[in-house]
C-alpha cells in the first residue's frame, strides 16, 4: 500500500487530515512547534493512535513517520 493510500484510508476512517494529527499531537505535548519530541518514542504514538482513533498498527506508523519528519504529504 503506498504511503498515500494509508493517509487516504486514515482520513476515511476518522475524518482527519494529516494536519489535524500535527496539532493534535502537539495539544498531546507529543510535539513541540511541529517536531517530535526526542523522548517520544513510536511505540507511545502508536498506543494513542490505537486507542483514540482505533487505528491498525500501519496506519499509526504512517502518522508516526508524518509526525517524525520522515515522510511528508506528499510522500508516495
């Protein structure tokens, strides 16, 4: 599954977008002016991802990797 496909798979299932993670994620004190906190690890992001938006496990990982910086958007 391409990285676009769990976004839009994501945003089908909760109704988010990608930038509705980013400030949840912040208000949550897992970021701080849009970075991942270094002690923040993806096993914590994953739990509450699971356990507010009953997200699988692929799909945490997708907003993981969005939140960390390591893919973007526009990511395939």
């Amino acid at each position: 599954m391409s990285f676009q496909a769990y976004l839009t798979n994501i945003k089908t299932k909760t109704g988010k977008e990608p930038e509705d993670f980013k400030v949840i994620a912040e208000q949550k004190g897992f970021t701080q002016n849009g970075k991942l906190k270094p002690e923040k690890k993806a096993g914590e992001i994953v739990q509450w991802l699971k356990e507010d938006f009953e997200l699988g496990h692929g799909h945490a990982m997708a907003i993981y990797a969005l939140l960390k910086g390591a893919k973007t958007e526009a990511s395939e």
